[in-house]
C-alpha cells in the first residue's frame, strides 16, 4: 500500500489551481491551454459572455479575443463533443466509445425506430454540405419525447443530430450567431487510429487528475464523455488538514505543493471545471455556490449569472453583472463579498472587472449600487 502524504488545506488549494492555470503565470496558447484543461464546458447562456470564452479569458487574458474557440472549432483544431469542447488531439481517444454510444435502451431503441431519418440527414448533409439544424427537414418516424412537454418535431433533430455527433457520424463545423453549423464528421475530422477503449479510459482518467489536481479517488465521467462510467482515479493518496477524505493528487503537482504560489485574483465562468463539484468547492475552499439563472428572481441570492471571485487561493465573493452590448457596458448589479473586502482587495476586483469590460470592448462599467 502507498504511504498517504499529509497536506495542509492552503497547500490542497493551491494544486487545484495550479491544475486549473489560475495562478499568475497565465498560459499564452489556447490549444495548449484545452489540452492542459481537457476541456471547456459549452453552454448557450451569455449574460457576460458564452461559457468556453469567459472559461479561455480568465486563463489567457487580454491575449484571448471573443470567438477564438469558435474559430479554432471551424478550422479543425478544436472539436466540440456535447457539452464540451476538445483539441482535435485528443480525438483518437474518443472514437471507440463513440463506435458504442449510446448504452442507453431507450435513446438505443428511439434510433433504430429512426434509422430512415438517420439515413435522410446524412444524404443531405453528404450533398448540401454544412447546414444549421433549423434548415433540417423533420423525417422522424416516432417523434422524440421530450420529458413533460410531450412529443417535439424540432427536438427529433436536434436530438439526432446530437446522437450522430456522439456517434461520430457529425460534426459541428462552426458557427452562424448562436446556432451550430453541422457537417459530416469525415469531412471535419481528420483520419486517425482510434485508442482502444480501456487505454483510452487510463490516459483520459489520468489526464483527468493532471487537471483538477487533486479530487476524490472514485469519480464519474463527464457529460463529453458520454457513457457516465465511474472509475478510480490514479495518483498519490493524500489526507488533508481538517476536510474529510481521502483524496488523490497528480504526482507531479504534488511535488511543487511547497512551491512559491504567485496570486492573482480572477473572475470565473459558472460552468468552469473548478466550479462545477460544488461538494469538492465546499470541502476545500470553503465556497458555496449555486447558478441561481434557473430560480425566480425573488429567490436569488446571487444574480442571475452571478461570477465567482477568485482571489489568491481563496474565493472571496460573486459578482453579479450583465453585459449590455447595445449600450456598450457592463453592468455590475452587485459585488457580494463572502470575506470582507479591505481597500487592496476591492481596488483588484474592480480591475479585473475594468478588464472584464475592456475585453468586451464595452466602454464602460455601470455599477448599479454604489459599489465603486
């Protein structure tokens, strides 16, 4: 049995971000930086901004415009897997599970009932070449069934072309406004030997741990991956001060734990791969956050799409703002302070919102409360 290493709370905070490229020594590339991440969560909501830009900003900076990961997709750098995005390099480690999806009976059966429909997307896609979902003509032969809502013709394609994405059939190719330009995926994919299953699971678990740094031994896969398989993780076992274990960390990562930690404080995306074990955000640093855009007005105690603050190692509060293009600002609802502000934390925050705007290319920030 591995010796289980000892590590201090602030020292377990600091791998994390590490792993997730939030300390001060900013990447400079964005492949490089997805490859580090594994991913960039996708998600349509752009109060601020669309999610795998804000994810890529609060990484990369001003180096970082708004689109590049749109425009690396188009060019066939990226790729984009359900909710995820993913450099093309990692590609071959997806395609046996893509030869097995779905393992679901009930979506398994829904597309054999609709091999025709299928066969009818592809033909068209085959001669038209890249074309938006709207442009797709309903062909199903049983209807999706969309949870209470009942039967939905535009869910049936939206539902196949997603299926024959994860299929590997197609591919998103790009963007017109918000909706997905999609493509067969022999014409956006490059020919490569896929990974045999079980070695594709290793490297990606492993790479999984690279990037969190530390986690819980057992975890589940990711919506991009796609089967929800569980697993064990690899790496060092490790106990830390005050939380509840046990816990896993990257090897190498846990050589620099006594590392100098350059600080900086950071504004991030509510769907950001640090944010989204909110079990793991509570154990250890002792944050609690909810996206509240799905809950009434009256019950949010945040904001609709309220960013949290990043500062140092520690998560110091929300910010609740709004970009309103039209005008040309940014509007800040409120700054929720978790810890009390002191004068040098809250002149940080408002420069990275001052950089939020200007990355914008809003030309002004709108505090709506007295917050300056």
């Amino acid at each position: 049995m591995p010796s289980t290493h000892r590590l201090s709370v602030t020292q377990a905070r600091r791998i994390a971000l590490r792993a997730q490229l939030l300390d001060a020594r900013r990447p400079v590339d964005l492949v490089h930086t997805v490859e580090d991440l594994t991913y960039l969560a996708v998600d349509p909501t752009s109060a601020v901004a669309p999610a795998t830009d804000l994810i890529a900003w609060s990484r990369l900076g001003s180096g970082y415009w708004p689109g590049a990961v749109d425009d690396a997709v188009a060019d066939g750098i990226l790729f984009q897997l359900r909710g995820t995005v993913r450099s093309m390099g990692d590609l071959p480690l997806y395609l046996e599970q893509m030869k097995r999806w779905p393992r679901h009976e009930g979506l398994r059966g829904w597309l054999r009932e609709n091999e025709t429909f299928e066969r009818d997307i592809l033909r068209l896609l085959d001669a038209e070449g890249p074309m938006l979902a709207k442009d797709i003509p309903d062909t199903a032969v049983t209807p999706y069934r969309w949870g209470a809502e009942g039967w939905s013709s535009r869910r049936s394609v939206a539902e196949m072309l997603e299926a024959l994405s994860m299929q590997g059939k197609l591919a998103m190719v790009g963007r017109k406004g918000r909706q997905r330009l999609w493509d067969l995926a022999e014409r956006a994919y490059p020919r490569v030997d896929p990974v045999p299953l079980e070695d594709a699971r290793r490297e990606r678990i492993g790479r999984r741990l690279a990037a969190e740094g530390i986690a819980r031994p057992r975890v589940q896969s990711r919506s991009g991956d796609g089967d929800g398989w569980w697993t064990e993780l690899p790496g060092e076992p490790v106990e830390v001060d005050g939380v509840d274990g046990p816990w896993r960390v990257d090897p190498e990562l846990l050589e620099r734990a006594d590392d100098d930690f350059e600080p900086r404080t950071a504004l991030l995306c509510p769907f950001d791969a640090l944010i989204a074990d909110r079990k793991r955000l509570l154990d250890l640093f002792d944050y609690e956050y909810v996206l509240e855009m799905y809950k009434p007005k009256a019950q949010r105690r945040w904001g609709y799409f309220a960013l949290p603050i990043l500062h140092g190692d520690r998560f110091v509060g929300k910010l609740d703002a709004k970009a309103d293009r039209r005008a040309g600002v940014l509007n800040v609802f409120d700054v929720h302070e978790d810890l009390p502000f002191d004068g040098h934390l809250m002149d940080a925050v408002h420069a990275e919102v001052e950089r939020l705007a200007s990355w914008l290319s809003l030309g002004e920030v709108r505090y709506a409360r007295g917050d300056e």
